[in-house]
C-alpha cells in the first residue's frame, strides 16, 4: 500500500486509507452505517467504577442524532435503512449500536438486541461500540454463535473507546480504565479474528504530540483495524464544562490539533483504515465545538496540510519489527 501514497501525484483524498475505501474492499460496494440506541448505561456512571463518568462525557453521550432509545431494535434500523438507502443508494448496511457501553448488559438481554438486529435484510455487519473493560471471552463466544446461527454471512466487529494510550491522562479524565484494558479487549477480539476499531481523542487535556505519536504506534503494533478521531469538545453539565467555565481548562489552537493528526497519521500503519479525522458535535449544549468550524472545512484543512508537505499515512512506520535492526539490513 505504501506506493499508493510516494507518487507527488496523489490525489487529495489520498493521504489517508479512507474507510470508505476500506469497507467497498471489503463488502464490493459502499455500506452505510444505521446507528442503533439502546437504554443502557455506563459502569463509570451506575456505581460499579464510579458515577460521575468521563469528565468529558455527558448525558447525551454519543448519541445525539440518534432515533429515540423507546424504539426497537428493528424500528430504529428501518427507519434509517429508509433515510439512508434513498438518499444515497446504499443497498448494504452495518448495525451501529452507538451510544455510551452496548455490551455492559446481561448477555442474554445483549444478545436479543442482536438477534433483533439480525432480522433486519441487507445488514453484512454488526458493529458493538463500548468500553474496553466491558468485554469477555463469554460474551464474545455467544454472540459469534448468535450470529453464526442466525446470519452467518453477517461480521461482528467492536469500536473500543480507548481515547488516549497515556495511562496517566486516562485517570486525569476519570476514564474508569487504563491502557492495559484495551489492550485486553484488542487480544481477546483478534483471538477469534473479530475487525477491531479504536476510538481516540487527539487534544485531551494533558496529552501532547508525543502522545499522538504514541497512540499511533500502539494500535500499529496490536493491529487495530480501523481508527476513530475525535476532537474533544465541551458539553455543559460535564466536570470540563466546569473547569473550562472557571478557567482551569484551555484548549489547544486549531493548529496543533492540525499538528496531532498529522503526526498520528504519518507514523499509523497504512493498512489502518481511519473513519474520521474529527467527529461531529452537537452545538446546542456546548461551550465549544470544533474551533466554531464545520468539521469537513477542518478536514479539509488537515488533508490540505498533508498535500502542502507531501506526506501520508505511514511515512514514519518504521518502528516495527526490530527497528534497531535495520542498520544490518
């Protein structure tokens, strides 16, 4: 894949490995995702780890845009099979369960979940978004037999929300987690061959470039499938809402967020596909979104960065397999 990228030629779009191109590879055609939001809760919430959540987290968690949690399973993904396959011609789809931790429920309830989700045509995937420490051997086996029974055609993958490889800031943010966690999750899906997608935030407080550079390495070295990035932005009602309020927490300038993407991707393997470069965020709610900038102008922005250097993804990978041994080479 590195050719692809060395050529002065490339194309704008091809600094990165879009996951767009990733999932047409993968399925033949474009797929949408049809997000699903389930009544479940958080273990950093309900008291199991603690109840104030991630400081940045707020009730709403990730989704917003979601259809409402009293719909079912099955209602919610016609509704947007609908929307979606009209409006851009999908004619294949990925079950998203999005919002906050979708495997911290009792296996059984978790799997009827599925199960409904699995009666939904044209799906050739399910995809379980959660917290790296809920996630067992036990719960993994049942759902592969779930769906091997079921709909043997259709994937199971996880997105994992890591957000930072820095252990420190991790507790920093009250994630309820360390890195060794995730690393846990990521080996016990590869285990079983499951896609693994892993979710970071590139500007918590307390990281650095460094820490770009290292969340890279680190999802390259246990071969994550696909990537997430998110700018971190602040919800009212959240602990940063709060600190930023009173003064105690700055965000970083544009331009180093900018810097941070640009370092992750260059030394991210080029076989990791990467969703987003920086997510949506919703505006009403929020003391700050995304710079007060449209997410695709700051896309574009980074991609046009790339471009102005003539660099990609993987420029820097170089560090695996026995990096002091190249001299010999």
């Amino acid at each position: 894949m590195y050719s692809k990228y060395i050529s002065t030629g490339v194309t704008f779009m091809e600094r990165y490995y879009r996951y767009a191109d990733y999932l047409k590879k993968k399925h033949g055609e474009k797929v949408y995702k049809l997000p699903v939001n389930l009544r479940v809760s958080c273990p950093n919430r309900d008291g199991t780890l603690g109840r104030d959540g991630c400081h940045f987290c707020g009730e709403e968690a990730a989704g917003f845009e979601n259809l409402p949690a009293a719909l079912s399973v099955r209602q919610q993904l016609e509704k947007n099979k609908a929307y979606i396959g009209k409006r851009y011609g999908a004619k294949k789809f990925i079950a998203y369960f999005q919002n906050f931790s979708n495997t911290y429920l009792p296996l059984e309830e978790l799997l009827s979940y599925v199960k409904e989700a699995l009666s939904v045509e044209d799906l050739v995937e399910i995809a379980l978004s959660t917290r790296p420490d809920c996630i067992s051997e036990e719960y993994i086996t049942a759902l592969l037999a779930l769906v091997a029974e079921k709909r043997p055609s259709v994937r199971l993958s996880f997105e994992y929300g890591l957000q930072t490889v820095n252990y420190h800031t991790l507790h920093k943010v009250n994630r309820g987690h360390t890195l060794g966690e995730f690393i846990n999750a990521v080996l016990l899906s590869k285990k079983y061959n499951l896609e693994v997608t892993a979710h970071l935030i590139l500007n918590l407080p307390g990281d650095e470039r460094a820490d770009a550079v290292e969340n890279a390495k680190v999802l390259s070295a246990l071969g994550v499938d696909t990537v997430k990035l998110h700018a971190l932005y602040i919800r009212e009602g959240t602990v940063f809402a709060r600190k930023y309020k009173e003064g105690e927490l700055k965000m970083i300038p544009l331009a180093e967020y900018v810097e941070r993407v640009i370092l992750f991707l260059e030394y991210l393997s080029p076989e990791i596909a990467v969703q987003r470069l920086l997510g949506r965020a919703p505006e009403t709610g929020a003391l700050f979104v995304n710079w007060d900038r449209s997410w695709w102008k700051i896309h574009d922005l980074i991609v046009a960065e790339m471009v102005r250097r003539n660099t990609f993804q993987g420029r820097r990978f170089t560090y695996l397999n026995g990096k002091a041994l190249h001299r010999f080479a």
